[in-house]
C-alpha cells in the first residue's frame, strides 16, 4: 500500500520553509520504496528548482526523520 508522510524543514540561502512530501510503500510489517515525492513552498512544487545538493541534503534529513517517526509512533501510523 502506498502512503505518503509530510514535514517541514528549511532549505536553500535563506533559509526558506518548505512541506516535504515523503512517499513510501508499507506491506504490514515493514516499509520500502522511501523517497520524496514533492517539494513544496508557498503553495507550489518546488522540486524541479533545487539543486541536487538540496535534494540529497532534503532526501538524508527525510530519510531520517521517517525512521524516527517509525521508531516513536505506532505501526499503523506508519
């Protein structure tokens, strides 16, 4: 079953706040197929417009946000 799973975090010179859609797929008993799937600010997809220095660094902090989520709230939250 696919699922996504939304933060806020900053990027870019200034600091800019953005929603990071993360999509992943959950098969009961664990998670696989992790990436972001969007970018967003101010009401847009910016995804497109980072570099790819800013996407690893955005897929990195997703990546371990997603694990910290998995580890402190229950499964079927997940």
């Amino acid at each position: 079953m696919e699922s996504t799973w939304e933060f806020d975090t900053t990027t870019g010179e200034g600091s800019e706040i953005v929603t990071v859609v993360y999509e992943y797929e959950y098969d009961g008993e664990t998670s696989y197929n992790e990436s972001i799937r969007e970018v967003w600010h101010s009401g847009r997809n910016v995804t497109g417009l980072l570099s790819f220095e800013q996407y690893k660094d955005l897929e990195i902090e997703a990546a371990m946000r997603f694990q910290h989520h998995k580890l402190n709230y229950k499964t079927e939250d997940v």
